[in-house]
C-alpha cells in the first residue's frame, strides 16, 4: 500500500510552489494553490519548458488535442512492498497552463484497508467526500473509483470502444478505463469513459488475479482543455498547387517505433508503420475482425478465393481485401490493396499505399513523413 504515497517530489519545480512536502516522503497530496492537484503540480498552474525537471519528459504535440502538448515521463519506484513502474502524464496548453495531470502506478500493493485509509486521507485534504462506486467483473477482476469535484465519467460510443478494443485509438480526449489497460477493458466488457464537468479529481484502484493490481489518479480541469483545442478528427482535404504538393505529417513513437495516424475508410483512425519493403499495406488479423464487425469492411471488399480464419475463429473470403479508403494527413488514396498480418501485429503502410505517390521520404530529426504528390 506503500504505493498508494508515492510522489514524484522533483514534479516542484514544475510550477512556483513551497517545497515544504517534498520530505514528507511517498504521498499523493495537494498543492495549497489549487484544490486539486497531483504531487505539488495544480490544474491550472504552469509548467517551465526550460527547466530540468520538464526536459526530463518526452513531450510531443497531443493527438487528441489540437495546439496543447502532451508529456509523459516513465520512472521505477521501489518501497518495502518491492518495485512498481510509474508513468506521469501532463497535458498543457500553448500558454503551458496545466488541464490534466495524471499517475499510473503498475505493481502496486493494494488492500481493502489501505484504499479505505487513503480515501479518507485525500478526502481530508479536498475537504469533502468523494462519489465512490465498486465494479465487479468475471474471474474476480474488480476496479474501485472514487470521484472528487465535478468530473463525470461520460460512457464511450460502443464504436469507439470496438476501435480500441482492436488495438485502435479512439482519439476522444482524456479516457477512463477501469482496469488500467484501455483494450484490456474493452475486450474484458468493462464500459471505458471519457470525462467532462468541472475541475475535479479521479481516484482508480483495479485488481487483476492474473496481473498485477494498478492504480490512477489524476486531477483536471476539462476547461482548461477545450478554447483553442478540439479533439482531433478527419483532416478536411487541402488543394495542391502549381501540380505538386508536399505535406509533412508527424510521426509520434509508440511502443518503440515511429507511426503515423491512417484513416480507414472514412470511419476508424488507426497508427500505422512506414514499411518501404512490404508490398502492400497489412493489417493485424484482429484489427481485421473489429473493421468487419464495425460494418467498415464488406465481405465485397475481399479479394480472392481462399478462405481466411480470424482471431475469434470466423472466416472471411480472402486473406487480401480493398481498403477503400486510406487516408494520412490530408491525403486520400482510394482501392488500397491490403493484406491480413498476424494477430496483434502491426499496421504497416507497405508500397501499395507508398507506390502511389510521386516520392516519399522519412526525416529522421523531426520525426517525419514526407509525402510528395
């Protein structure tokens, strides 16, 4: 439970605030100028982009919200209970204002006393009681969530949840799932949210008996993320001019390696791999199956005659199909020849898709894909 206090203390020189905590050990507490706030850094207070602590994030423009920066920065924590793995999130805008900022903590020893004494601790600190709710799942999978303020957890469009379920990104903002693994919990039937409301804090322990317990917490202000930014969607298309056109799309790494956003058929957004030496585009078998279950791909789509079976033992015509539609950044290809990859593989954007541009280029400083068409 020791987990359940821990503070990144360097998160300080974040923002102009009294250190007088930092000694106070492994503790979640709350900045004196906000309500809520996560380890000295308040929603609503500033971050410094020049200061050593923030240059020790990776930070790359947000995909869901346009104009604000997304920073996250992973570390290894070790207390009596062994050692947890922490990820911290920061989301700030152009005026490097915080809107969100969040801890996930894998690893971590978690009990029904410890949750119980933590609760009352941090409801001491924001001076009042939270809107506490307990989920119960199959095989003993459980998720407590304790709710300060006035965040509201908002269910996600089935749609959406069926894209993330098949490896995909909703792109919907800021998103709540109860077992500390968005896909986990969508193909586990656990409902995911999204948040809105007024400034407020967020508090989620979830047990696994085949994984280890996680626990979230984070504090936002959804006003703070909306104004200049919009959460992203289809990209409307842009002219060419003078017969040539040339359009330089960020690549954002994930997982080790370097994607960019592909539109499928005017309906799911899903990251893809630059793969020069693949013939054509290809597509994990399981992401397969969520387009065809999502209605995005037709059995007339499919290529061929030899039958192919998917993750979940169902057959489609072919292990080829026509994407209809494929589009990154603002450029649309039609009838892109694809091919069905093995399960939990990933996208690849092969020379069916590149081959149809007059060149293409990678620029590995800025992290990327240049298109000529």
């Amino acid at each position: 439970m020791h987990m359940l206090r821990i503070v990144l203390a360097t998160l300080c020189a974040f923002v102009a605030l009294p250190l007088s905590s930092v000694a106070e050990g492994f503790r979640v507490t709350v900045a004196p100028s906000s309500r809520y706030s996560v380890d000295k850094l308040a929603v609503g207070g500033l971050v410094y982009p020049n200061s050593e602590v923030y240059k020790k994030y990776r930070c790359h423009p947000s995909e869901d919200y346009v104009g604000y920066t997304w920073c996250e920065r992973f570390e290894k924590k070790a207390d009596r209970s062994g050692a947890h793995d922490v990820k911290t999130t920061i989301v700030h805008g152009p005026d490097n204002v915080v809107g969100y900022i969040n801890q996930s903590i894998n690893r971590a020893s978690l009990g029904a006393r410890s949750i119980q004494r933590e609760l009352k601790r941090l409801s001491g600190e924001f001076h009042s009681q939270p809107m506490v709710q307990e989920f119960n799942g199959p095989n003993g999978i459980k998720a407590v969530v304790a709710i300060w303020g006035g965040l509201k957890l908002l269910p996600l469009d089935p749609k959406k949840a069926a894209i993330i379920a098949g490896g995909g990104k909703a792109h919907a903002g800021i998103l709540v799932d109860l077992l500390g693994d968005p896909k986990h919990s969508a193909l586990s039937n656990f409902q995911i949210y999204t948040v809105s409301g007024e400034t407020g804090f967020v508090w989620i322990a979830s047990f696994n008996p085949e994984r280890p317990d996680h626990l979230r917490f984070f504090a936002m202000d959804p006003s703070l993320l909306q104004g200049a930014a919009i959460v992203r969607g289809p990209v409307p298309e842009t002219p060419t001019t003078q017969g040539v056109g040339i359009e330089d799309i960020p690549m954002v790494q994930s997982g080790g390696v370097y994607v960019v956003p592909a539109y499928f058929n005017r309906a799911i957004t899903l990251d893809a791999v630059i793969d020069s030496g693949a013939s054509d585009v290809t597509v994990p078998a399981d992401v397969v199956l969520t387009l065809v279950r999502a209605k995005t791909i037709s059995e007339d789509d499919f290529i061929g005659s030899q039958t192919y079976t998917l993750a979940d033992g169902s057959k489609v015509p072919s292990a080829r199909f026509m994407i209809r539609s494929l589009k990154v950044g603002t450029r649309t290809l039609e009838n892109v020849e694809a091919g069905i990859a093995p399960v939990e593989g990933l996208i690849l954007l092969g020379q069916s898709f590149l081959g149809r541009f007059k060149s293409w280029s990678i620029d590995n400083q800025k992290h990327t894909l240049r298109l000529v068409y």
